[in-house]
C-alpha cells in the first residue's frame, strides 16, 4: 500500500469516526454518525469515499424494519438494485422474498435488508478491499441502530467482511458466530441458489434452524 492509498484510507476512517495509529494528524471535515436510520441514509446517498460513486445510479442503503429482530446481510447491489436504489429487487431478490414468506412465515417488511457495500460495483464483481473499508461503518451504524437478534448474512462476502472470517460458505453455513453480541447465521446467496439450485435444501434447513431463534 503506498503513501497515497494509505492517506486516503485515513481520511476514510476519519470521516466514519474510527480509530487509527496515533502519530497522524489529519485536519480534514468529519461527520457525527447520527442515530437515526434516515438521518444516516442521508449521509450516505451523498458518499464519494470510495471510486463506486462514480459509477452507480443509485445508492442502496437498505430497507425493512427498522427494529427488525432479524437482519440479512448481502454482498452488494446488482444491476437492478442500482437502478432502484432497494437490495434484493432482481431474481435473486424474488428468491429470498420467496424464502423469508415460505419457509420463516413472515413479511419482507418485517425485517431488514441491507448489503456490505452500498453502491454497485461495475459488471458485478466482487468488492475489493478499498470499497468494502470505505463502506463498512455504514453497515456497523445500521446494525447499531437497529440492534436485532439475529443476523443472517448471505454468501462467503458478506459472511467475509463482516466477521472478518475467510472460512468457505460451505463449511459456515448453518452455524452460529457471534458479533458484538448479536448471532450471525450464514447461508448461501439467493444468486448462488439460482445457479445451484440443488443447494436449495441446505438453504431450507438453514432457514428452519433460523426460524427456531426466532
């Protein structure tokens, strides 16, 4: 990492209120994280911290509950998530409205969803480390702010990046982690259901272990 990418990084825990080596002074605008999901998704729709606010359409913040018990954590926007500005619009996001009615037996609105990052990376690539720095205090605000019981996070990036965890999907799913208090039950992406539909048990049987949490 050069000088430049290091200076930069700073500015971005600055800017979202983290903590870094001391010996640097950077004079630079900083922001109070507000407590409140709209106030924040305010701040938000009008991040540049990262290269993705360049290409997106839309900010995707989030939706749902906003004292939802349950939170489902994705990996990024998709091409019609950024045309919208909601998560989980596409197939992917039919599936996953089709799983939380179907097999947990509750509304989509009773819950929240939100993505690791909250702007579309080009061709739908995975995010990179940078994009997923810059975002993530974002997503840590939400979880703050909302405080559910459960966190599920859906496919290996988002399961990643926020328990900081490279153990494959397929060993993780189904089991319970802990972050900051809250559970953390991984499963696999609707996406990834999509292309391998034969995965669709163990989504259902991680699903039913879920629903005895709840």
């Amino acid at each position: 990492m050069n000088n430049l990418i290091k200076l930069k990084y700073l500015y971005q825990l600055k800017f979202l209120q983290q903590e870094y080596f001391e010996g640097f002074n950077i004079e630079t605008q900083t922001i109070k994280m507000p407590q409140d999901l709209k106030e924040l998704q305010k701040i938000v729709s009008n991040c540049h911290l990262c290269n993705l606010a360049k290409t997106r359409k839309n900010v995707v913040f989030g939706e749902g509950n906003p004292k939802a018990k349950l939170m489902f954590i994705g990996e990024a926007p998709g091409r019609e998530e950024d045309i919208q500005g909601r998560p989980f619009v596409g197939r992917s996001g039919e599936l996953l409205t089709k799983m939380i009615e179907n097999v947990l037996l509750l509304k989509r609105d009773d819950i929240y969803i939100a993505n690791i990052i909250k702007c579309r990376p080009p061709q739908n690539r995975d995010p990179e480390f940078e994009e997923v720095e810059s975002c993530k205090g974002y997503l840590l605000k939400q979880i703050e702010i909302i405080q559910p019981k459960i966190i599920v996070t859906l496919g290996r990036i988002a399961f990643k990046y926020l328990l900081n965890d490279e153990t494959p999907i397929t060993k993780a799913r189904g089991k319970i982690y802990d972050f900051k208090g809250i559970k953390v039950i991984p499963t696999f992406h609707p996406s990834y259901l999509l292309r391998n539909p034969s995965k669709k048990k163990e989504a259902f049987l991680d699903l039913k272990f879920i629903k005895e949490f709840l």
